[in-house]
C-alpha cells in the first residue's frame, strides 16, 4: 500500500509530497496563482501513468530478454468536467532493434502496467476527517 502525504502550508499552492524516504514539489501554474515550482497535480497523474508504462515493458522486456534500448511514454491527460469523462492519451516510442512482433507485444504489456488497470478499474474514496491536527495517520 503507497501513502503518500501531501502538505501545502502559506505559499500559495507550493505542495510537498512525500514517502517514507522520498519528497517532491507539486504546484501551480503562475497563471493560475501558483509559483510554477513543481508539476501540477494533473501532470503528476499523467507522469504516474508514463513512469508505470515505461517501467512495466523494461521489466517485461528484460525478462525476455529483448533488445530495448530505451522506452518513452508521452502521456497527454484532459479532463471534463461537464462531460465527466477524463482521457489519457500516451504515444509510446520504443527504441532498440525489436522485431515486428516484440513491439507489437510491448506495446500489449505496456496497456497492463498496474495504474493503467487501476486507473480503468472502478475506484472508491473515502475521506477521514481527523480532528486533532497534531495527529498522524
């Protein structure tokens, strides 16, 4: 299980996003109010999804040991807020001399990595309002 914990203090939208041994900057675009320090929050869903892709035929062509000299996901996401639909729409270059066939496989396995499927997947939320502010979850 991934927890993430995410703190925004007074500059306004600057977020830190940290693990156990891991912290990134989220923020805003200047246009919007934010210090454009980090990549927004819709650009880090997108970045989760091209960062699983690549990993996922890495790992797969490693295994089978194919000639993948390197992979690049471009991940463009929307949403639709009226509509309520979201779209991700990845273009995936795979470099190395590959045949025919393993391409077509990699780009099959690269539709398997673990948040693609979640992201497809039906999703459920639940928010716990802790009370004491000085409590950890």
């Amino acid at each position: 299980m991934a927890l993430i914990t995410a703190r925004i203090e007074r500059t306004p939208y600057e977020t830190h996003l940290s693990t156990s041994s891991q912290v990134i900057v989220a923020d805003e675009p200047s246009d919007v109010g934010g210090q454009d320090r980090g990549m927004g929050p819709g650009e880090l869903l997108a970045g989760s999804l091209a960062s699983c892709t690549v990993m996922t035929v890495r790992m797969y062509a490693d295994r089978k040991g194919w000639p993948l000299d390197s992979a690049v996901a471009h991940v463009e996401y929307t949403s639709d807020s009226i509509a309520q639909r979201s779209q991700f729409t990845m273009k995936l270059i795979l470099n190395g001399d590959l045949t025919h066939e393993q391409r077509t496989r990699l780009a099959e396995i690269a539709d398997r990595c673990p948040i693609h499927r979640t992201l497809q997947n039906p999703i459920d939320f639940e928010t716990i309002l802790i009370e004491d502010n000085h409590q950890q979850p």
